[in-house]
C-alpha cells in the first residue's frame, strides 16, 4: 500500500510513484509552458491573437497553458516562432 500524499512535492518526491525520467519530463514541461505565458503576456498578446499568428486555435493554446494537454515539438515551435523564441537541447544540470 501507498503512502498517502498531501502535497505536489511530497508526490514528485516519492520514488515509487515517479521515475527520475518522469520527474524530468514534468519539470521541464512546467518550466517551458510558465515561460511561454510569461513571454506571451510581456508582449501583450492574448491567445486569441497568439492563435491567429501561430496557426495554432485558440482552445489549443488554452489547454497547453493550463497544463491539459501536452504538446507536440510542432504546436510548440508554431507558437514559440511569433513570440520570438525557439527550442534547444542542453546538458542536464546535476540538483544538489
């Protein structure tokens, strides 16, 4: 049996529920998507008019935004591309 968990840190650190490789993916999920708002809000956009300059529909960018739904290497660089950004690939940094 699990232990219960109370919190999202508590989940993320329980080993049994999720794998390092997992841990990644949603960290890094959540960091791309907090910096896509904020890069679309500095500039002024709403997604409406992010949807229009992406190509991308409008719920789409809703759900993307609210961590509904996960994106694909293609939405991602239709969106990133007007707000003037783009995607890499670097090492992973070790966390203390």
């Amino acid at each position: 049996m699990k232990k219960i968990v109370n919190t999202f840190e508590e989940y993320m650190s329980d080993e049994s529920r999720v794998s390092d490789a997992e841990r990644e993916r949603i960290l890094f999920q959540a960091a791309l998507i907090g910096k896509m708002i904020e890069a679309r809000e500095a500039q002024g956009i709403s997604q409406r008019q992010l949807a229009k300059l992406s190509g991308v529909k409008q719920p789409a960018i809703a759900r993307l935004e609210s961590m509904k739904s996960s994106p694909q290497i293609d939405t991602l660089f239709k969106i990133l591309t007007p707000l003037g950004y783009t995607l890499s690939i670097k090492p992973i940094s070790k966390r203390a």
